[in-house]
C-alpha cells in the first residue's frame, strides 16, 4: 500500500504557522508572510543567486540546520 502525504506543507520557522512550499512560502522553512517583513533576518535574494550561480551546495529544509544561510544574514543598524 502506497503512503500518501503532501510534501508541499510545512511549518515556518519564525511564527509556527502552516504553510505550502512555492505558494506562501519557501522550501527553506519561511512562510510569505515573515518574508516580506521588514525585520526579516535573511537576504534570501542573495542566497538563490548564490545558489543558481553554484556557490552554495545545500537548498532546503537542511539549510537552516546547517546554518548556510548565516552568510545571508541581514545586518541590523
């Protein structure tokens, strides 16, 4: 018997609420919604074109394990 489950929902690491990946939210575990907050800590712009330029090896829910996008860290002034 085949297992079904949606790999499309997760749960965003800043405020816990349920999100689907691609649609209000990312495969890095933030949801829309604290994305788009002006306190956002991450400069995830930055980190795809990284990504997309083969500078950075891990994408996904492994990433913030990691800790890979530390480098993309916003600086607070």
């Amino acid at each position: 018997m085949e297992e079904e489950f949606d790999l499309g929902i997760d749960y965003c690491i800043l405020c816990g609420k349920e999100f689907m990946i691609g649609e209000d939210g990312n495969e890095l575990g933030f949801c829309l919604k604290c994305q788009e907050k002006p306190d956002f800590p991450y400069d995830l712009d930055q980190y795809y074109e990284d990504y997309d330029n083969n500078k950075v090896v891990f994408k996904g829910f492994e990433t913030m394990i990691r800790g890979i996008l530390e480098k993309y860290r916003k600086v607070n002034e």
